[in-house]
C-alpha cells in the first residue's frame, strides 16, 4: 500500500495556482487510474485505487497548506503506511519552471507543507516529488508568487512538467524510489543533471 499525497490550498480561490501544483498531479493521476470519487476523511479529499496488485490511497489535504502534515499523519496512521511508502508533490521555487526532482528524503527545503509533513510523521525520510515553478523575477515576493497564476507560456510548460510528474509517480509505484530518480531527475530538454 502507498499513499501519494499532493499539495496545495482548497478552494477556487487558489486554483491555477503556482502552490496548487501538487493538486494538478494528483487530478491527473486520479483520472488516469479512475480512482474512485474522493470521499472527505482524514481532513482531505481520499480516494483508492488499486494499481499493479497494490492499494493506493490519493490524498488531497484540505488544511492549507502550512498544514498539511496533520492530514497525511492521519491517514498515515490509519492505514499503516510506512514513511518510505509515502510521496509528497510539491510545488518548489528552487527548480527552473517546470522542471521535476525526486528525493528519497532530506530536508523540506523552505517548502512549509513538505515541512510540516516531516514534522509531524517524525522523519525526514519521506520520498517527495518536487515540481519546479521558478523564481520570481523583480520585486514579486515568495507568496505572491506562489499564489499567482501561470502566464500563458508558462501554463504550456507546466501542462508538460504535470504530465511528466504523473508519468514519474507511475514509475515511482511500479518500480521504486531509485529507478525512478535514475530515470525522472534528468531535464527532458538539456539532460543537465541538478
């Protein structure tokens, strides 16, 4: 059993959202797979799907972000799910636009929900699926940044890096943590290694 867990903040306010990056995922993978209709349990929208013989539990907190880690323990803790069998998506503004990096653990790297998911399973050692949404440029500030929207060239760019980040997950489930990073944390435009 494996949980996958994406980030971002609920409501249509934050759509489309730079954050919400790790929703888009998720949505992808749930449609891909026809996961059930998500149900609210554990202070997100869950839902299961089986996949090569396995259970995979889809986890969307709805806590906001900075909070994240309060969903994932609980449903961590109800279905007995190990940290190591754990993905966290991600937004992160250390990765060019739409570029994609796993790690199999370290630190949350200034990114507050990943934070606050370390904190409160007690580990570091929780694979995580970072989706690059750049910096800023000029005056723009961290938040709002992450709370603004794609322009249109980006969004092109952001379509690919979500398709490739569901792609990875697929990987990530079938084939484990090291062939995935082997595979997914070379950039399919330059192969520069981060």
């Amino acid at each position: 059993m494996k949980l996958i867990v994406g980030l971002g903040n609920p409501g249509v306010r934050y759509q489309g959202t730079r954050h919400n990056v790790g929703f888009e995922v998720l949505a992808l993978l749930a449609g891909r797979w026809q996961a059930e209709k998500p149900k609210s349990q554990f202070s997100a929208e869950c839902s299961e799907v089986f996949r090569g013989g396995q259970k995979l539990i889809l986890l969307a907190p709805t806590t906001y972000m900075n909070r994240s880690g309060e969903s994932v323990q609980k449903a961590a803790k109800f279905f007995q799910i190990p940290a190591e069998q754990i993905v966290v998506i991600c937004d992160d503004m250390n990765l060019p636009s739409g570029k994609i990096r796993w790690k199999a653990s370290g630190s949350a790297g200034g990114q507050n929900g990943l934070s606050d998911i370390l904190q409160r399973l007690g580990t570091r050692d929780v694979p995580r699926l970072r989706v690059g949404i750049g910096r800023p440029q000029g005056r723009h500030d961290a938040t709002s940044w992450v709370l603004g929207r794609y322009a249109p060239d980006e969004r092109i760019a952001m379509e690919i890096a979500v398709q490739n980040a569901a792609d990875s997950v697929e990987c990530w489930v079938s084939e484990g943590i090291d062939t995935t990073m082997n595979r997914f944390n070379v950039s399919r435009t330059d192969n520069e290694r981060d």
